[in-house]
C-alpha cells in the first residue's frame, strides 16, 4: 500500500490500487518542487536529480514505503531525463552509438538489480541507498586525469576498443541503477568518462539516454509490482519538465563555475547520503 505522512495525517481516502489520493495544496507544492529540483539537476550535470528523488519523496513529500518511493522515482525520473536529452540532443551534444550500447547492457543489469533490490528489507535497502551517495559524493570531488576526446566514436575502427569498457560498464552501473531505483546519472557520468574520454558536455547529454532506459527498466518493473503512485508521479513530472527546462538555461550560464558548481553538489550528497544512513541504522 502505498502511503504518505501528509495522506495519513489528514485522513485521506486512498484508492484501492493502492495510489496516493493528493489531499493538500501543501503536498501539491512539495511534489512540484521536488520534481523541480530533480529536472533542474538533470538538466545541469546530466545526473544527481535521481539520487535525490527517493531522498525526497520520503523526507519531504512524506512517502512511507521505500520501494514505493523507489518505483515512483523512477517513473518520474525517466520523464525527466527525457525532457533534458531533447535538448542537448538539439545541441549535438549526445554520442549516440556509445549511448545506445552503454544503455542496453546497462537495461539489463537494471532488470536484475530491480528484482533483487525488491525483495530487500526497506529499511536496510535506504542504509545501503545512503551510503552509495556518500561513495559517489566522494568520487565526483576526485580530479579526473584523463584528457578529453572530443572526436571520440564507436565505429568498426574502434569497436575493438570501446565495446570491452562500455558493456561492462554499462552492466555494473544498471544493476546499480535497478537495485536503488536511481536513474544513475552520477554513476553514468564518470564511467562514460573513464571508458571513451569524451569532453563532460557530451557525457552529460548522453548519460541521459542511459537515465532514460534504465529508468524504464526500473519502472516497468516496479509498476509490474504495484509500487508506483501514479498521481504523485504525474506531478513530479510536470514539476520536473520546467526544472529540466531551467537547467539547460542556466548551464550555459554556469559554464564557466562548473567545476565549483559540481563540488557544492557533491558537497550535499555526501551531506545526504549521511542523514540517510545514520536515519536507517
């Protein structure tokens, strides 16, 4: 049953597929807000806002049940990268080959993971939850060594190359991605970097191609499971399409501070990653 502090306190009438009845212009607010948050993240570093969306939907929107707050972030979160990509996609900005190989290893390490991560207790799936973004917190403040390629591509030539460290990759960071309901941005990111040294503006737009698919992976197995409220995610969405809208405007502007922006970000999932941990022991 899927269930919120806000729907318990005011005595709401839930439906009986178990989705959550809205019964507050308050939980209306936190939701948007909180897929705001989610797009605008997304949409500046290509990753972060699904490592925050289960945080969120528990500690602010009041969600109970962690698998449901699991399922539901990852509905939401899957839209959300979608309304990103088309942007950086109008921006030349996504390797689509290495994308789409990257995505389906990592789809189906996603499926995987989603199964296993469902018969998990919630409460020691949220310690294990806290304490990857404590691990992916530490490793984005880490200096990268390697140097940019920009004209990096999966063709024939270098399939010999590519292929032996995407797929591997690709599987690792979707068994990650299903298990924790995340879309793996922050995981997608630097593993993209590490195996092709493509320039950070192209791993961010193609990460959101792999977000999307292991998202719906994640998704589709959750909803399969009923553990997907389906009001909550409809506004997570239409807050997250505005947030994902914002953050392609202001990563132009942050180009120059993207290094500092990161860091602080990095700063705060470490910060998070810790509350939750010590919350769930």
């Amino acid at each position: 049953m899927v269930r919120t502090r806000a729907s318990v306190a005011a005595n709401a009438v839930e439906p009986a597929h178990g989705g959550l009845t809205v019964v507050t212009a308050m939980h209306v607010l936190l939701a948007l807000a909180s897929g705001g948050l989610i797009g605008l993240v997304l949409g500046l570093v290509g990753g972060g806002g699904s490592i925050l969306a289960v945080p969120l939907l528990i500690y602010v929107v009041g969600v109970e049940s962690v698998h449901a707050a699991i399922g539901t972030a990852a509905v939401a979160v899957t839209a959300n990268a979608l309304f990103g990509l088309a942007g950086h996609a109008r921006a030349g900005r996504v390797k689509w080959p290495c994308a789409l190989v990257f995505a389906a290893a990592g789809a189906i390490g996603a499926a995987i993971g989603a199964e296993i991560g469902k018969s998990f207790d919630g409460k020691r799936l949220l310690l294990l939850f806290g304490l990857l973004m404590i691990a992916i917190g530490l490793s984005m403040l880490r200096k990268r060594r390697r140097e940019d390629d920009p004209d990096v591509r999966l063709s024939r030539a270098t399939a010999g190359v590519l292929l032996p460290r995407l797929v591997p990759t690709g599987l690792g960071v979707g068994l990650a991605a299903g298990f924790f309901g995340i879309g793996g941005g922050f995981l997608i990111v630097p593993a993209l970097l590490a195996a092709t040294a493509m320039p950070f503006a192209n791993a961010v737009g193609t990460s959101l191609v792999v977000v999307a698919a292991l998202g719906f992976t994640t998704a589709g197995s959750y909803a399969l499971s009923g553990q997907v409220d389906w009001p909550l995610t409809a506004l997570l969405i239409a807050g997250g399409a505005g947030g994902a809208t914002a953050g392609l405007m202001l990563g132009g502007r942050l180009a120059a501070h993207k290094l500092l922006f990161e860091r602080i970000f990095a700063a705060v999932v470490v910060a998070v990653g810790a509350y939750i941990a010590i919350g769930a022991r």
